[in-house]
C-alpha cells in the first residue's frame, strides 16, 4: 500500500512539474517583446520588406500583436535614440533598427541600456565595437543581384535577337539612393550578371540623393531612358522606376519585391533579403539567454537571398532555367560574383585592393579584399564594403 501511495505521490509530483515547466515557458514567451525601428513605412518597398519579414518571424514564434511594436517613420537623427529607449520602456527584450543612418544612435541606446539586445542592418560598427549587446547584419544580396542581373541579360539578349536594339544598343539605367559601398556592390553585381549574359552591355548610374523620393526616383528613371537605356533597375525605395518604367513600357527588374501587380507588362523580377532567418534567429537567441552573433551574414542558402517569382509576360524565354542554373554554382562556389578576371579598373585587372572594413573618420582603407582571385565580399564584414568603379559603368552624377 505504501509502495502505491509513494508511486501516485511521484507521479502527481511529476506532472505538477511538467505544469510548472510549461507555464515557465510560455510566461517566457509571453513577457518577450521584440521592438522595430523603421525608416519609413508600407509605402516603402525597403521598409515593408522588413515589415512582413517581422509578420512572418512572429508567426513562426508564436508572438501575438503586443508583443510585436513597430515604430515608423523614424528619421537618421537622435528621434532614432529616442524610439530605441521608449521601446526599452516598453519592455522590449530586443530592438532592431533598418536604415544604415540609424546605426550611431542606436549604438548610443545600446551602451546605455546594457540588459537591451540592439540589432542594426546594414551597420559596421559591431565588430569593431565589440559589444555584448549590440549587433550588425546583412545579407550577400550581390548575389541575388547578380541573379537579376542574369534575368536582364536574357532580356537584353532577346531584344537584340528580336531586332529591337542592336548590341551596342544594350545599355541599362540604374537608379541609386546614394554613391555608398551598399549601392555600388548592388549596381555592380547587377551589371556583371547582365554582362555575364549579354557581353556588349553597359550602364548608366543615376543618384537621387535619397532613399525614398518617389519624384527624384521617377524623375532619374525618365531621364536614364532618354539617354537610351533600354532596361531600367534600382537600389532606391519607392515604385518611382518601375512607374516610369510600366508607363513607357520599358523591361524593369525592381528590388525587394515584386511589382508585377502595378507593373504587369515590364516587370521582370526582384531580388531581396528575406530577413524572417535573422529575426527568428536573434528572438530565439534572446529567449535562450544565448549570444547573439556580433556580424551576421544572411546568404542563399540560409533562405536570406531571394528572388521574386519571374513574370513570364515580360521575361524572355528561359529565364528562371538560367537562374536556377547560374544560382547552383554560386552556392557551390564554382561561380563567385567579383572575379577579378570578369572586370576592369581604369582598363587592369585587380590583384590587390584595401577596402575599408574596419569603419574609422577617415574610411581608411585597412583589409586586403582581393582573395583567390576574387573579391571577398561579406568575409570580413557582413555590410558591403565593395566600392570600386569599373569600366562599363557610367555615374551620371553622385550623391553622398
């Protein structure tokens, strides 16, 4: 009889247990609060990227809508501060910022608020400043450029062969925010996948000076198509490009999503960060207690660099096939985007450069890229740092 009691004591001790350790755990995740600082808003294709990218990680996680807050419209200045620390009163266990321009104010949260995990896209002062709580990310998006460079020289190569334009004809427009590495390893990437395909290609670069200004963005794409540019892209944040670009039916490959929905017959394709692996990846880090990475770096194979679903309407035949083909080698390494034997500077090949990866004042140059006969982008730093201009590339103008 004894031996029973003691066995129904034990059992209703362990289940008592099991309760406690599952209450435990979803106070846990119901006391987690992850805070988002953005740029811009849903009006910004930059901004809703991460926006749905959050939407999905919550999901995943299981986070309701309160344990979620979003603050938007949050300018390059100390307003970047001042949401960090009214999401630290809020009770936020980590909080992310989107826009390069944020990053000095919320480092500045971050030493201030020590038991506060801060992450930053696009910054490169965590590996440097070497902080506990503060953290940079990013993604190898040239390599999704270059994809959608591949969808443009398939493009270009059918307008050639249709007799639409003749090879010295295949010239590209880009519109970029700002001249910034970010900008010049994104139009730089795109141009060598173009050129990978179509080898007569060239491109004009066109800088608006801003990261969302639907006017200036439209107004760049206008004025690259009437110097000849026959396919428009960018690295700007508004459906400006692809407006003008749908209006004069001229092809467009956009960035960080599809706009095949305003743009049926120019739209090509997009490529984008998904940030939905890093976001589930710093909550779940947060929750364990567990570090999380100073630099990270998104890539393909992490499900971080993506593509849109190619518009078959305005893609020239083929197209998702040669993706699909020149994407196996660059997760195989067989193919590596900055192959210092696929480009020039001012007519020679690179064997050597120092890049600027140790951010300082000055941007001193302090780290050999050049590495095995290409550049090492994303191995030193996770946030671009690839700011060469080579030939076949035209900067119209520049924008600091």
């Amino acid at each position: 009889m004894f031996k029973k009691v003691l066995s129904l004591c034990l059992a209703v001790l362990m289940v008592a247990a099991i309760s406690v350790s599952m209450v435990s755990c979803d106070n846990s995740n119901a006391d987690f609060k992850l805070g988002v600082i953005l740029l811009h808003d849903e009006a910004s294709t930059y901004d809703l990227n991460f926006i749905e990218a959050v939407n999905r990680a919550a999901e995943e996680l299981g986070l309701s809508e309160d344990q979620v807050i979003f603050k938007k419209n949050i300018p390059e200045s100390n307003d970047c501060y001042e949401a960090a620390a009214d999401l630290v009163d809020a009770g936020c266990d980590v909080i992310f910022a989107d826009s390069f321009g944020h990053e000095t104010y919320l480092l500045k949260a971050a030493k201030e608020f020590t038991d506060v995990e801060f992450c930053h896209a696009t910054g490169t002062y965590a590996h440097t400043e070497k902080l506990d709580n503060y953290h940079n990310a990013f993604a190898s998006i040239y390599e999704g450029r270059f994809l959608a460079g591949v969808a443009a020289g398939m493009k270009l190569n059918e307008m050639i062969e249709s007799g639409k334009i003749t090879a010295d004809q295949a010239k590209i427009g880009y519109v970029g925010a700002f001249t910034y590495a970010e900008v010049i390893s994104g139009y730089t990437s795109f141009f060598l996948g173009a050129r990978y395909i179509c080898p007569s290609v060239t491109m004009d670069v066109q800088f608006t000076g801003s990261w969302y200004d639907e006017l200036e963005e439209k107004n760049a794409a206008n004025a690259l198509m009437d110097r000849g540019c026959v396919l428009i892209s960018q690295h700007a944040d508004s459906m400006g490009a692809p407006t003008a670009c749908e209006e004069r039916n001229v092809p467009n490959i956009s960035y960080n999503g599809s706009t095949v929905a305003s743009c049926p017959n120019t739209f090509i394709v997009s490529s984008k960060i998904d940030w939905t692996p890093y976001f589930v990846y710093i909550c779940e880090q947060a929750k364990a207690g567990k570090a999380i990475d100073l630099d990270w770096t998104g890539t393909i194979s992490t499900n971080s660099v993506v593509l849109a679903e190619v518009n078959t309407k305005a893609a020239a035949a083929g197209t998702q096939a040669k993706i699909d083909e020149i994407k196996a080698q660059l997760v195989a390494g067989t193919l590596h985007v900055f192959d210092t034997d696929t480009f020039t500077v001012n007519g020679a090949k690179l064997t050597s450069y120092l890049a600027d990866v140790d951010t300082d004042d000055a941007f001193t140059p302090d780290t050999e890229a050049i590495k095995d006969g290409y550049f090492s982008e994303s191995e030193f730093r996770s946030a671009p740092y690839f700011d060469l201009r080579i030939d076949g590339i035209t900067l119209i103008n520049e924008k600091y």
